[in-house]
C-alpha cells in the first residue's frame, strides 16, 4: 500500500524512539522525601511503604549523602517528634528532630544538593492538624500563620535551602516571604504546595509520620471535585512570592499540573505522594504488574503534564536505573 505517513517509522528501533522521545527524565529532576524520627538509633522499615525508612539523624546523613551521589536534585525532609502539643513546639525548638536532622544533612551535601524542609505543624501538633486550633476547634488561619513564620525562621537558621509550605494556609507563602526578607534571608526558596488535594492517597504518609490526626483537612485541603480551584491557587502563590509551586498528588492531578504549567512563570513541581508509591509497590509485588516499567512510565507521565521536577520515594533507584542506561 502507498502510505506517505507512516508514523510507525519513529518507533522502529530503541535508537530511534530514543533520540526523537519528547520528554526524558534526569536524576537531577527528582527530590527524595525522608523522615527522621527521634528516639531511634537506627532506620526502621515502614509497613506500608516498603523500602522507605525512618531514619535516624546519623542513617539520615548517610542517605542524604547517597542522594547526592546518585545526582538527585535534593531531598525534602520530615521531622518525626517523641512529643507533640497544641502548637508544635517542636517545630520551632532549634534542637528539635527536624531543625537538628537539617543542620547535620546540610552540613553533609547542603553544597550538593538541595536541602530542602518541609515547613508544616501536622507533624508537630498532638491534634495532627497543620495548624493552630481555634476555641471551637476549627484550624485558626492567621495564627497558624504566626507559627510558620517562626518555623520559617528556625528552618532557615538551621540551614534549609528551600522551605516546602505544604499547610494550605491562606496567605502562607505571603507571610513566610516577608519575615524571612526582614531577617536578611532573602536567599531562601520558598516551595508554595499550591494546589494540595484532600486526598485519600495520604494513607502511608500518615504512617511514617505518626500522624495524630482528628477529623480532616478538607476545611483547607482543595476538594478532589475542583481544577479550576487548583491553578487559582497556584496563580495567588506566584504572586505571593513563591519560587517554585506545587501541585499533589500527583497521578489523579495531572489535568491540574497542566493547566498550573502552562500558566506559571515559576517552576512547577508534582508529588508523587505516599498512596501512589503504596500501590505500585503492592502491584508489583504481586506480579499482576511489571513495577520497574510501572515507575519509569508513572515518573514519565508526570513529567509529560508539565512538572519541572517530581518528589518521589524512588529517587536513588530511578536515578541509578538513570545513570546506568
């Protein structure tokens, strides 16, 4: 037959589709997540997300220091305290778990890769919410503000490179900005979690956070329902000040990332969160799928949708499967 279009020639051979691929991924396009809990000596493994540890400071130091020979682009970091009350003391406290965890993994790679904290109170807080509660027990937005600009300030003094501000506080990336520029601090990125979903795809993380939740955070989490509400958010972040956005999850969100891309003037990062992870492990270790194959394609149709950059709990190993081609 005369078939002048033959779109089957690009995929012929692997050199072929390789040299004409439209999107690749890099090592330095990923960012590990890792979680350092107090009062432990050595990692330990965490049921529902096999292969992602609780670390100590010194086992954290060591993997941090494995990301950076992988060439990953920076690890974000979650702080796990022995005690919590209303307004997360810990969270400010310099020799808290994360403010402590960050100043010895910056002092290991901070010239390497990107240290990077996540600057949030659920963590911190007995009530688990990720901010301060009101008398009636609603999240106090303005309050909850007040918290994070002392967080920003400890997070940056124990040398945090970029502060990822995943509360959903109206105003978040505004406040943060101004009292780190008026402590000379200018230097200091801000990651706004612009269009953060209250999603069901959460359920690990709250395990490797020992997470104390009551209730839920749909009061300030965007509703699953709504795209529009996504790239809003993101638009009010950018002006506020933020240098790169957010947008998580990342797999049931890719309509959102790309409309968030295709507007922002700043980077635009995807999550690929814990629930994603959990599934495509479990997956996989049942043979009902290939999950090597499952990881790279996942990673790649996040990158498809527009993100400059994926966090991902697969980090190290994509990025050995990377350097290895």
């Amino acid at each position: 037959m005369t078939l002048p279009v033959r779109p089957r020639r690009l995929r012929q051979t692997a050199a072929v589709r390789r040299l004409v691929a439209e999107h690749r991924l890099d090592p330095a396009q990923l960012v590990l997540p890792m979680f350092v809990r107090e009062g432990i000596d050595e990692p330990r493994p965490m049921q529902s997300m096999p292969g992602v540890l609780h670390h100590s400071i010194d086992s954290l130091r060591r993997a941090a220091a494995e990301a950076a020979e992988a060439g990953v682009g920076g690890v974000m970091l979650f702080g796990v305290p022995e005690h919590r009350d209303g307004i997360g003391s810990g969270a400010t406290d310099p020799d808290g778990v994360l403010n402590a965890a960050t100043r010895a993994v910056a002092a290991e790679v901070g010239d390497a890769i990107v240290v990077q904290t996540d600057l949030c109170l659920d963590e911190f807080t007995d009530h688990g919410h990720c901010g301060v509660l009101a008398a009636d027990g609603s999240v106090d937005n303005d309050a909850t503000l007040l918290r994070y600009r002392e967080m920003a300030l400890a997070q940056a003094e124990a040398g945090s490179q970029l502060l990822g501000l995943s509360g959903m506080m109206d105003g978040q990336v505004a406040a943060v900005r101004e009292v780190l520029d008026a402590a000379g601090r200018s230097d200091v990125l801000l990651l706004g979690y612009a269009a953060k979903y209250a999603s069901a795809l959460y359920g690990p993380f709250r395990e490797a956070v020992e997470s104390t939740l009551q209730g839920d955070r749909r009061t300030y989490q965007l509703d699953p329902a709504n795209r529009r509400e996504g790239l809003r958010e993101a638009v009010l972040d950018v002006e506020q000040g933020a240098d790169v956005v957010m947008v998580k999850p990342a797999s049931f969100y890719l309509d959102v990332l790309s409309d968030v891309a295709a507007a922002s003037p700043v980077p635009v990062w995807a999550y690929q969160v814990s629930g994603e992870y959990a599934m495509i492990e479990a997956a996989g270790r049942n043979g009902w799928i290939d999950r090597d194959r499952t990881i790279l394609e996942s990673l790649t149709s996040i990158r498809r949708a527009g993100a400059d950059a994926v966090l991902t709990y697969w980090a190290v190993e994509v990025a050995g499967w990377l350097r290895s081609r």
